[in-house]
C-alpha cells in the first residue's frame, strides 16, 4: 500500500503510476496518523503541493519512528539545493513531478528497500559510542584483506554484545555485499549528497543491516561510481561511525590510495595481511616501511600471516626475517574459505570450530578486544 500525500486535485493523475492500493491524504498530518495505526505501510509519496520544510521535517521524524517507511519527494523542480535538503532529510528520492516513469522506478526502489529494512531489525543509535577503526591492509592483491574483514567484523559481532560496521573501501571492485549476501540497495555512493554535514542519522541511512549486530557500507556498483566517491566522504563517516558502533572494521583496496590512507589516519588497528610468498612479503615490507615514513604508531600495528600452512618453500625464520616484527594471527589455508564464501556466511559462523575460524576469533580476543584503543597518529603524519 502506498500513502499519496497530494491534493484531491492532483492526486488523480498520480495514482495510477503508484500502483496497488493507494491512500489520498491532503496534510502530512493524516499522513503520519495513518502510518501510526498500519504498520505494514512502507511508501509515503509526498506531493509537490506540500511545503518542501514540512515535508522534510516529516521524513526525518520518520527515519528514527519507522526507518522502514520510505518518502519519495515529488517537486515541480528538482535542483541541487532541493536534492541536498532532501538527502539529508532521509528522503529516498526526489522526483520531477511530471516525471510519471521516474516515480514508478523510484517508488519500487524505495518499496524493494522498506522490504530489506523490515526483515533485519535497524539498531537504534541512542547512546554515542567510542568505537574502534580497524583497517585491515595488504599491498598485494588477494591476500585475504576480504576474508579476513568480514570473518573479523562477524567474530566481533557474535553474541550479539558488540555492534559492528564493515565498511567496503574496495570502491571499484568490493565483494563485501557478495560475501555477506547484502544486496547493495544503498551504497557508499549515497553519501555524496551529504559531504560537509554526515552525521548518524545520515551516515544509517546509507548501512545494509546483515546480521543481528553486524552493519555494512557497501561499495558502490555502477562502473564509473567509485572515482566519484572522495576521501573527505571516507574521512567524515570514519569520524562518525565509531560513534554508533562498537567497531568498525575496513576493508581496503590493494593500493595507497587517498581513501586508505584516510582509513588508517582514523585507525587505532593497522590489520597489515601478507601470505607466506616473496612478492606478497616483499610488499608487506615496503607497507611497513611506508607506515614508519607516515610517523604511524607501532604498537597499533599487527601482521597477520595468512595461509600460513602453504608449503612454499619459504621458512618461518626466512618471514621473520623480512617482516621484522610480531606475527600476531597465523590463519591457515583451508578450502573451506572460499566454500564460505559461497554460501555467504563467514566461516567463523558456518563453522565457529574450524582452524580458520579459530585463529581469527583468537586474534580478535587477544588483540583487538583484549588491548586498549590506542588513538591514532593521526597528527603525526607529514602530508594530507
Ligand atoms: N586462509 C585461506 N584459505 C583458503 N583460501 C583463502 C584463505 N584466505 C583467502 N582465501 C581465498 O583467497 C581468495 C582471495 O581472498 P580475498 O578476496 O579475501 O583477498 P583480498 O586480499 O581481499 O583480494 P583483493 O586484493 O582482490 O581484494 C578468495 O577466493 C578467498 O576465498
Ligand atoms: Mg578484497
């Protein structure tokens, strides 16, 4: 069912586009008293004859009320001062009011959307926290940077006594949402509109919840969207995160790019990955190297060696010895990590006994929640 929010007059024409049952209201008054007594309504399209503050108002009430409920905005114009209002509001979408085609696309988003938001309960950020960053890096692609995000974010998340966000910094190529089974409905990309101003109503607005506990920012999935996403945008939400989760856990390209190391500058854990092979300790070396340079903290730093069963002809001393520092986690190589990933569910999940699943709960008990959050060196480093 669909709440239209428009003058009898013009209602007449809208209806039809909107599909299914449709309710005519003229204020958003008797908008907000119909969605208090059904609560399966999931779409409020709101008029271009309401008064754009009005309207806004109500939605924002609406995003903590009934986050499930979306408002799509319909405008005789739509500028950018419009759209920017109108984002941060929590509005779903704005649309042309002559736009008949555009409204019926919006109003299945939104209804595709409110579907997601009811099935997974939305955390409620009442309380401001002091959470954690956790950057999780390696210079060489494929080392695990993903499988050891996820399964670290859904250890944390396990029992349900902590909240955790995984946020998909892999902006061009993030498997987080496939991983996780998330439908990337609102993406990182979402966030444009509120660049200068993210605060947490906005920054839940652009979350996937995936499990009781766990949230993700997904990457976006439209080729060509990643470049449009800037480090400020990563900066600010990375200021705002750990104020509504107890961690946050990134995961990051292969590369140095501007978004990772505003990702490490906001860390108080550098999660540094190498697998037991030259080129991938060889890059492992250089990122220390490169960490040290940038007056980054020691002691927020931890090497995890993963596969590190591979038989490859390189010994322990043969690591040590490049590496030249405490290797804090040693996962192992199991076919049973891709297989997880598959089915899309950690493996720490699927199968909380396995050797994998084991290593990664003991580095999360023993290094990331057994040790105080140092904060990061943020004021140390030489160029921004
Ligand atoms: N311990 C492990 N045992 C077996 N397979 C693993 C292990 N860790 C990761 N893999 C597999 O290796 C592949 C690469 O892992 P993953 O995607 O996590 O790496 P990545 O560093 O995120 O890669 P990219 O640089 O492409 O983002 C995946 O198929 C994953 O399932
Ligand atoms: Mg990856």
């Amino acid at each position: 069912m669909t709440i239209l929010c428009e003058p009898a007059a013009r209602a007449g024409q809208l209806s039809p586009a909107l599909g299914g049952e449709v309710r005519v209201v003229e204020t958003l008054g008797e908008a907000s008293r119909l969605l208090s007594t059904d609560p399966l309504e999931s779409l409020v399209v709101v008029g271009s004859a309401m008064n754009l503050d009005e309207a806004l108002t109500f939605t924002e009430a609406l995003r903590f009320e009934q986050p499930s409920v979306g408002v799509v905005l319909l405008r005789d114009v739509v500028d950018v001062v419009v759209l920017t209002k109108a984002l941060r509001s929590g509005v779903r979408e704005v649309v042309a009011r002559d736009d008949l085609a555009s409204l019926v696309d919006a109003c299945a988003r939104s209804r595709a959307l409110s579907a997601q938001v009811s099935v997974v309960p939305q955390p409620r950020f009442t309380e401001h926290r002091q959470g954690q960053v956790i950057t999780v890096f390696a210079a060489k692609g494929g080392c695990g940077k993903t499988t050891l995000a996820v399964n670290l974010a859904a250890v944390l998340a396990a029992g349900g006594e902590r909240s955790v966000c995984l946020v998909d910094l892999d902006l061009a190529f993030g498997d987080i949402g496939i991983c996780l089974r998330a439908e990337p409905v609102r993406t990182i990309v979402h966030g444009l509109g509120m660049l200068g101003h993210v605060d947490a109503a906005g920054a839940s607005s652009l979350l996937t919840n995936c499990r009781p506990g766990l949230s993700a920012l997904l990457a976006p999935v439209e080729p060509g969207d990643a470049e449009r996403v800037p480090a400020g945008l990563v900066t600010e939400l990375l200021e705002v995160l750990p104020t509504m989760f107890d961690f946050v856990v990134v995961d990051t390209p292969s590369a140095f790019s501007e978004h990772v190391l505003a990702a490490m500058d906001a860390s108080h854990h550098h999660v540094l990955l190498t697998t037991p092979d030259v080129p991938a300790l060889k890059n492992l070396r250089v990122t220390l190297d490169m960490l040290d340079l940038l007056s980054y903290a020691h002691d927020i730093r931890s090497v995890v060696l993963n596969r590190s069963d591979a038989k490859v002809g390189l010994t322990m001393d043969d690591i040590d010895r490049v590496v030249r520092s405490d290797i804090r986690a040693h996962v192992p190589s199991s076919r049973d990590v891709p297989i997880s990933v598959n089915k899309g569910n950690p493996i720490v999940l699927d199968q909380p006994k396995h050797p994998v699943s084991e290593a990664i709960a003991r580095f999360a008990r023993e290094h990331v929640l057994a040790e105080p959050a140092v904060v990061a060196a943020k004021s140390k480093r030489w160029f921004r």
